[in-house]
C-alpha cells in the first residue's frame, strides 16, 4: 500500500506540474487579445478615446491643436453612441453627436447656435464603413504588427505590439494626412510604441505613441501624438434612439458624412 500511495503522489507530483506547464502555455498574446475583442462583442462597454499632438513649429502647431480631442464612444452590439466636442477656431466650437440605433444613424450637430439634425438608414456596406470611420477603433490594431510579446504585471496582461506593417503605416500616415496636404505639407512616420493592457479577459487600455517628421516648403518639423483608449464596463448607459427622431431630416448616408 506504501508503494501505491508513493507511485499514486508521484503520478499526481507530474500531472499537476504538466497541467501547471499547460496553464502557462495556454495564454498567449494573440489568445489574450481574441478573448478581449469577443468580450468586446458580447458586452455594452464605453471607450473614451483622446489625441493629443504637439510639434516644434508654432504655426504648424495650430494646426494639431485642433485636432487634439476626447470622446467618449459607447458600444453595445450593433448599437453606438458617440458624442464629440471640439474648438474648430479661437472662440467658435462645435459639438457633434452620432448614434447608431437598428441601423438608423443619427446625426446632430451644433456650430455657433445652429443645429443640423439628420438621420438615415445603412445597409450592412455602409453600416461597416461608419463604423471602420467613425468608432471605437485606433488607427491600428494588433494585426498590423508582424510581433506581439505578452508580459504579466501585476495580475494583467501587458502586450507590446512591434514589426509594423506597411498597411500599418500607411494608417499611422493617414492620421496626418488630411491635416497636413491642405498646407502643402507631407508626412513620414518615425518612433511608434503600441501597447494593450488586458486585465480579467477585457481591455483596460491600448496606447499609442508615434513621431512623425513633417515636411513642408523645404522644412521639416517634427510632430508627436499620443493616443490612448480606456475602457470602462461597468453603468454603461443604454443606447436609445434620439426623443426627437421624428424631428430628424432623413438624408443620404454619404452626403451627411461627406
């Protein structure tokens, strides 16, 4: 009976050392990340999304401070509701608010006293491309890195993004390009750090930084952005129609959008 319980524990000694192997094995950064983007599809959630640039040249520097922002997304399923404040010139600001209810997207913006209240219905196409423009989302994600490396801090999952694409860059350009082309200016993206902080199975945070190099009438300047999202899952307000839908103009999805 000695030697039984003695082989018993030694079976008992490996197997709890294979499964612990196994348990340590079995989180990756890819799985990690696939857990949190299905938790993303299964719970409502709001993401508050800021950009913040600063450049070495003053002039230019105007120019990114408009484009400095904060806002708040909210997700729940197909349904999202985003409502954006920003300083279009010194002293005149705009706010917009989109939200998406069945496929009905709902378009209120205020300048200067003035409000323009449009609605419109999408098909599956349009309804992709508002919210691949318009939602949540960073320029990049995960899949425009060729290498992810998963740490674990203090309970969470740190997982640092590197190698990427040119897909990916081209993305990170395009952040400045609509900005900068109207002066005359072109764009070429330096240093980029991208990270995701993964914390019980769901985003707590994705960062990212870059630097860019500006060129514009045979000067370069030097422009940094930081953006970042936070994740919140807890009393998140439901999605609702608008009280005054009826009130809403009805109007073609691409002229509202431009």
């Amino acid at each position: 009976m000695k030697k039984f319980l003695s082989i018993a524990l030694m079976i008992a000694m490996v197997a709890m050392s294979v499964f612990a192997f196994a348990s340590c094995e079995a989180v990756t950064a890819a799985s990690a990340i696939a857990d949190a983007d299905q938790y993303l599809t299964e719970h409502p959630y709001t993401v508050t999304v800021s950009m913040d640039f600063d450049c070495n040249n003053s002039e230019m520097s105007e120019i990114f401070d408009a484009m400095s922002v904060e806002v708040p997304v909210t997700v729940d399923g197909k349904n999202m509701a985003m409502d954006m404040s920003m300083e279009v010139m010194p002293g005149m600001s705009a706010s917009i608010k989109m939200t998406v209810v069945e496929n009905i997207l709902y378009y209120d913006m205020s300048l200067m006293g003035e409000a323009v209240k449009m609605k419109s219905t999408l098909n599956e196409e349009q309804y992709k491309e508002f919210m691949e423009e318009n939602g949540a989302q960073l320029p990049v994600d995960s899949t425009s890195f060729e290498s992810l490396t998963l740490e674990n801090k203090d309970g969470k999952h740190v997982i640092t993004c590197s190698g990427i694409t040119t897909e990916g860059l081209n993305a990170m350009n395009e952040v400045l390009t609509d900005a900068v082309t109207s002066a005359g200016a072109e764009t070429a993206v330096g240093d980029l750090s991208y990270v995701l902080t993964i914390s019980d199975g769901k985003y707590e945070s994705m960062a990212l930084t870059a630097s860019y190099t500006v060129t514009a009438e045979g000067q370069t300047y030097t422009v940094s952005m930081t953006m970042n999202a936070k994740y919140t899952y807890d009393n998140v307000q439901p999605i609702v129609a608008p009280s005054d839908a009826a009130s809403y103009t009805e109007a073609d999805f691409d002229d509202m959008l431009g």
